[in-house]
C-alpha cells in the first residue's frame, strides 16, 4: 500500500481491506474475461460486426482494468475516514456494453444473407 495512503485516516479493520482488495481482483478477472472474448471475436470471425463487437468489447476490458486500482483506492480511502463507500457505475456500464455487443452481434448474425 503507498505510504501517502497509509497516513489517511485510521487503520480500518484488516478483513475491510481484504474483501475490497478481493473486489478490485474481481473487476480484473471481468476485464480479463471481456478483453479475451473481443480477442477472440477479433481472431475467429471477419465480419465487420464482429471486428466492432471485439474492439468494443477489449475497450470495455480495458476501460474496466483500469478503473479496478481507482475504485480501490477511493473505498480503502472511505474505510480508512469511516466514510460511506463511494458510488460505482461500472457495474451497469458493464452490463450495458454486454447487452449491447450481444444484441448486435446476434442481430447482425440472424439477418445476416
């Protein structure tokens, strides 16, 4: 943990730290997963959909790495002040970019000639 972080409020009780450090492990292992697929789009498939979809889908990847270090910092900074946990709306963006590629990409296939 940086030291600048460490001098912020007080020590929270360690299992807080532990599940937010499990949380931020979860958003990476979304990203892995997200970044994978749009590779494998872009790898298997040649139809200009497909090329969109994977692109989409590796910049969600991405987008939601990088997002997964400052979300944890600003809830390890929230316990540490005893503040309310900070808002995300990654989860819904994620689930929106999934909604969308998904369609798109079943829409392009069924009318597809």
């Amino acid at each position: 943990m940086p030291d600048e972080l460490r001098a912020v409020g007080s020590e929270p009780d360690y299992r807080f730290s532990l599940a937010n450090e499990r949380t931020m492990l979860a958003y990476l292992r979304t990203a892995l997963a997200l970044i994978a697929a749009g590779v494998a789009l872009l790898q298997v498939f040649d139809h200009p959909l497909d090329t969109a979809a994977g692109a989409v889908l590796v910049g969600a990847g991405v987008a939601v790495a990088a997002n997964s270090y400052r979300r944890w910092r600003r809830v390890e900074e929230a316990l540490r002040r005893d503040e309310p946990l900070p808002f995300s709306r990654v989860p819904a963006a994620a689930a929106v970019v999934l909604v969308a590629v998904a369609a798109a990409v079943l829409i392009g296939r069924l009318w597809q000639p």
